[in-house]
C-alpha cells in the first residue's frame, strides 16, 4: 500500500491526533453510556466498536479517496446522552443510536435533504449544542465546594496548557486528573471485566420518545458539530470531497457498530486539522498516508477499550465529572460564538440556549428537543412578524 515508508512527523502527527481525541473526551462517553443503562461489559463494547469503526472506515476511506479521512466520535454528541434522565433501557439506546445513523444515512443519499442540512440555521443548532454542555462545565466549579484541591489543580493544568501549549492542554488534564486520585489512593479497585476489546450485541428496542428526544438531537448535533466542520477542515487544507459520500460511509459505521453501542462515527474537526496540514506530510499527494496511520492507532485503542474503560470507571465519581467539565469549555465557547454570531438570529439562539440548559422535560422528552421547538419557533413568529410588517 505504501510506496514507502510514512516520514516521522506523519506517524506523530497521527499518534498526537489519536491519543488527543481518545484522551480528551473518553471519560464523558464513558459516563454517557452509563447513563443510558449499559453495565460495564456494555460500555466497554461502546467504545471498542467506535474505535473499529473510526478506524476500519477512516482508513477505507483515506485509501480509496487518496485523502487523509479522520474519524472520530462525537463528543457533543456523548454530552447530549450524559445530560438526558438516568434509568434508560441500553436496548432502547441502541434504537435511538440505529435511527440517529440512519437520518445520517439519508441524509448523504438525497442530495436535496443534504442541501437542505447545510441551511439550517447555525445559531439555533449551536444553541442547542451550547445549552447541552453548560451544565457539565457549570458542575465543574460545583464541585469545588467539596473537593476544591481538585478542581484547582485542573483548571490551573488547563489554562497554563492553554496559553503555553494549546493542543496538548485536554490531555494534559487528563493526565493531572489522573494522577491526583492516584496520589490520595482515592481510586477504586477496577471493577470486574474484560481487558482486550470485546463486541457485546443488543437487540434494539424502538421508542417513539427516544427517537424525538435522543435521536434527532444526536443527529443534528453530530452534524451541526462534527460532519460540517470536518468538512470545512478539509476543503481548508486543499481537499473536496463529495459530503453525500461521507455522510453515507460514517452513517453506515454507526448502523453497522450501533448494535454494539456505538453512539456515533463522524467526521473529526480538531483532530482532522492535525492530520490533514503541511506538517503532518508536506506531499499533500501522500497525505492520505496519515489518515491510514491514524485509523491504525484507533485499532490499537479498540483493543485495549475495555481495560481503559475499567480505568475510568474505577476514578472517583467528581474526577469524572470535573474532566468532562474541562473537557467541553472549549466546545461550549465555540457553540457560544456561532449561536451569537448572527445579530438577526441572537433572540431565537438565546431562547434555545436557556430552554435546552434549563433541564426542561415534558411528555418524556428532554431539553435538547424543547430548545430546537423553542428555537425554531422564535425565528418563525420573527419572520411571520417581519412578513405582516412589510404587508
């Protein structure tokens, strides 16, 4: 496959894109397939089937398009499943994730629906998103009235990467997150369960609440988040793939790995944007290369995913909850920008933002759902209003 061997900043490049994406966000899914009701042998095959799938179809499709294709999961995504209600059914999960990767699927095939994707409104959706993750960074400061060393040491890690070395700072923070439970001997013996990747299948179980209220809100956020801004990574570096393309080739991974808890396989944005510049390969011609290299070490994490996931499971329950708070500040600014970046459309962003992060639940439907009805029911009273206006 290789003419000859990748230089060695195409292996860093890879290995760094890798372990960030992994390392940045692996304590929130891992806390959101608790929430849906997976046991540990189920998670553990959550995050095994994700790492196959960003890995198998990232390759794939890095060789056959002659591009460097980075997958990964969607983190805002996982942060939407960790805020709905504990004491789901996994099975009805599983439903939820197959309808999510089927709207992904149908949305590649017509390409009407798809330029009808690329309309929606940025600022509703990315509303949504920001009101999705402000209880998960809000949670991080309220613990520390009870474990203030904690969250000292997290942030200070964070905004000192931050400024110093910003690519490295979630991972950085992982490790000190880490490090300071090890340090007290707070962390718990691992729990029982396999250490090399195992795929543990559930029969799905369709719910029309689950469908509105998980599914749709996955799909959108997974789009709005993951697939158009990874899009965009690419075009930048100098690539034009065809988007129906990869929204079928990542909405048939998650059909195929949704079965085995896999939430969500999309386009990568931060990681992406390490493996497609000039310093991961200067022959853009041979930059597939990286994509190939980074599915690889996907491969290598889908082996071990079960004995990671025992790790995390064994950290204090505020440990987890304190790194995924850190973990989304970044995305939570981003949402914020684009929500406000349309001066005509702030009143509907900021109604959305306010009614998905207030928790708001009704008829079994969680706050993710209502934000969008609120949303997308201001920014149409404001046109009818504009519409009697001009009449």
């Amino acid at each position: 496959m290789f003419r000859s061997l990748p230089p060695f900043h195409a292996w860093s490049s890879a290995i760094i894109a890798a372990l960030i994406g992994f390392g940045a966000s692996i304590a929130l899914v891992v806390q959101a397939m608790r929430t849906l009701g997976a046991s540990v042998e189920q998670t553990g095959s959550a995050v095994t089937a994700i790492c196959l799938g960003i890995a198998i179809v990232g390759a794939a499709l890095s060789i056959r398009l002659r591009m460097p294709i980075v997958l990964a999961w969607s983190t805002p995504g996982a942060a939407l499943l960790a805020a709905t209600s504990s004491g789901q059914h996994w099975s009805v999960a599983i439903g939820a994730f197959l309808v999510s990767g089927l709207l992904m699927v149908c949305l590649g095939t017509v390409p009407a629906l798809g330029r009808m994707a690329e309309r929606i409104p940025a600022s509703v959706a990315s509303a949504m998103l920001a009101g999705v993750l402000l209880p998960f960074c809000l949670r991080l400061f309220k613990i520390g009235g009870t474990d203030p060393l904690l969250v000292t040491v997290i942030v200070v890690v964070y905004l000192a990467a931050r400024q110093r070395i910003p690519l490295y700072a979630l991972l950085l923070v992982l490790i000190a997150g880490a490090l300071l439970p090890a340090v007290r001997g707070d962390i718990a013996p691992l729990p029982a369960g396999a250490t090399f990747g195992t795929l543990s299948p559930t029969i799905p179980h369709f719910d029309i609440r689950a469908t509105i209220g998980i599914a749709i809100p996955l799909f959108l956020v997974t789009l709005v988040s993951q697939n158009l801004p990874g899009l965009v990574v690419l075009r930048t570096a100098g690539f034009r793939p065809k988007l129906g393309l990869l929204l079928v080739a990542t909405g048939l991974a998650s059909l195929v790995g949704a079965p085995f808890g896999a939430y969500s396989i999309n386009l990568a944005a931060i990681t992406a944007a390490i493996c497609t510049s000039e310093e991961a390969h200067p022959d853009r011609s041979r930059r597939w290369t990286v994509g190939v290299l980074y599915g690889g070490c996907y491969l290598v994490l889908a082996l071990f995913a079960p004995l990671l996931v025992r790790f995390f499971l064994a950290l204090p329950h505020d440990v987890i909850a304190a790194l995924t708070g850190v973990a989304l500040i970044p995305a939570l600014v981003g949402a914020l920008e684009t929500a406000l970046a349309a001066k005509d459309e702030r009143d509907a962003a900021v109604v959305t933002f306010l009614a998905t992060g207030s928790g708001l639940a009704l008829f079994g439907l969680g706050s993710a759902f209502w934000g969008l009805v609120c949303g997308f029911a201001a920014l149409a009273a404001k046109a009818i209003l504009r519409r009697d206006a001009k009449a």
